[in-house]
C-alpha cells in the first residue's frame, strides 16, 4: 500500500516538474516583440534588442504613405510615425539615416531653410534629437549594437551610426524645449510654440528601457501635452526617450495574427500621409 502510495507521489511530482519545465521553456522562448495597452488610450509595442537586434529600421517614404500601407508593403510587425515633414510641399524637416546614408536631409527642403522666421533658429531645428542604432567598437575589437538618443550633431566615439531618425524634443535625460526651438521666448515669454508642445493633443515617442526599445502611441483618448508626455515615460522606467511627431500625425499600426491594430489621430478618423515611419521587423 505504501509502496503505491510512493508511486502515485512520485507520479504527481514528475507531472509538476514537466509542467514547470514546459513553462520555463515557453518563458525562455518569449517574442521579442510584445503589444499590450499600458493604460487607457496609451499603446505601446516593446522590442528586446537581445533577441532582436536588427528588428527596428526607419522608412522614408517617396511622397507620404499612411504607416499601414508602409507596415504592409514593407512585411512588418509594427509600425509607428516618426520625422517631421512639411505638409505642403511634402518635404523631410528630420534627419534620417539607413545603412549609414542619409536618405531624408531637412537641408534640402528650402520651405524650412529659407524662411525668414526661422532662419535665426535654423541650427537648432537641424540639431534637434534622434534616435540612434549605432555599432560600437571595444577596446576588445568586437563589435555591438548600441541604442541612444542623442542631438543630431552629437558625436559619439568608436561608434557608427547604422540608423537613426530625428524628431524631438528629447523627453529624457533632460528636456530643453529653447534649446531644440520647439518654444522661443522674449524677455520670459513664450512667443512661438512648435508641435503643440505646450498644448493637449496625441503623441508619439520612443524610449530606450534596459535592453528593450519601446514605440508609444498616445490616442486622442489620453492627449497629453510634452511635460505630461514626459512624466508617462519616467513612470515607464525609461532611460532616454524623445517624441516623435504628434498631433494628427500620430499613428500606429500592428500586424496582430487575429486581427490588426490600427490608431490614428486625425480629426476625422482616416489615416493620415506622413513622410517617415519607424518599423519593427521580425527576423526569427
């Protein structure tokens, strides 16, 4: 008796130990991409630059292409609205690198370089955040992938940059909103206010955490201002982060196997054609 006893124990516990090594496989074997509502109106998809380390690439599109007709003709998982860009004469006002070329150049768009209001401000609108996938060389001689968000003309030793797409302002470390003219004073004044920054409305951000890369959509649902949008990504546990454009540019698009998620913020609830967009690949 006691030995069937024994047996049915030993049977039970075999059982539990299979389970658990079942579940500590499915743990280990995670995605390295993850979607989920981090709160109400507040959508985030989280890349692990571990397991994926050449999952996120920027778009710059010909003319302007809504982010679900990038997400789809370029086979990605995810897919959010990145660089500034002039709505009238559909030119970059952001800096974008791929592969090590520069592919949007604000330089080249004369509606930017050759206003007179701005003129003054110009270099620190060109010197405005972006983000950055770098590869970086050891005193070892290996190689890896750095992730960092930067002002444009910042350098950054042993390293080349592979990617990097600017926006602004930069949310974290530290936010300097005079120095990236996103607002201009006049003896303590605010005279002049870019992207609504001071102001309620959807955003889009990026963030570095760790290891992970987070791309947050802020629906008209949740509409912050840059300050609010910062305080979001410090409860976040972020490092670094910088906003990407927002307002109605503001869009998100996930290629969920049962059905997809789209966010756009324009008045009227139809994508919106944007000039640059920043996609999550998988490659496993």
């Amino acid at each position: 008796m006691k030995r069937k006893a024994l047996y049915f124990l030993l049977v039970i516990i075999s059982a539990i130990c299979l389970n658990y090594a079942v579940n500590y496989a499915q743990d280990t074997n995670l995605p390295p991409v993850k979607f989920y509502e981090y709160q109400k109106g507040v959508f985030i998809v989280e890349v692990d630059t571990d397991k994926c380390s050449n999952c996120i690439v920027p778009y710059v599109a010909e003319d302007l292409e809504t982010v679900k007709e990038v997400a789809n003709n370029e086979n990605a998982y995810a897919a959010i609205n990145a660089g500034y860009f002039d709505p009238v004469n559909h030119k970059t006002a952001s800096y974008v690198v791929k592969d090590g070329k520069t592919i949007a150049n604000p330089e080249e768009n004369e509606n930017l370089t050759q206003s007179p209001a701005l003129k003054k401000y110009l270099p620190q609108i060109l010197n405005r955040s972006e983000f950055r996938i770098m590869n970086c060389l050891l005193n070892t001689g290996k190689s890896i992938k750095y992730y960092d968000i930067a002002l444009h003309n910042e350098g950054s030793m042993k390293c080349e940059i592979e990617h990097s797409i600017q926006a602004g302002p930069m949310l974290l470390p530290e936010m300097d909103l005079e120095k990236e003219a996103f607002i201009i004073k006049k003896k303590g004044e605010v005279i002049k206010e870019s992207a609504g920054v001071l102001h309620k409305y959807a955003r889009s951000a990026i963030a570095i955490q760790g290891d992970k890369i987070l791309l947050i959509a802020v629906s008209n649902d949740a509409k912050l201002t840059i300050k609010e949008l910062q305080k979001l990504v410090k409860k976040l546990g972020a490092e670094k982060a910088m906003a990407f454009d927002g307002g109605s540019s503001t869009s998100m698009f996930v290629n969920l196997p049962e059905k997809p998620f789209e966010l756009n913020s324009a008045k009227d609830g139809a994508s919106r054609r944007i000039k640059s967009v920043l996609l999550v690949k998988l490659q496993f």
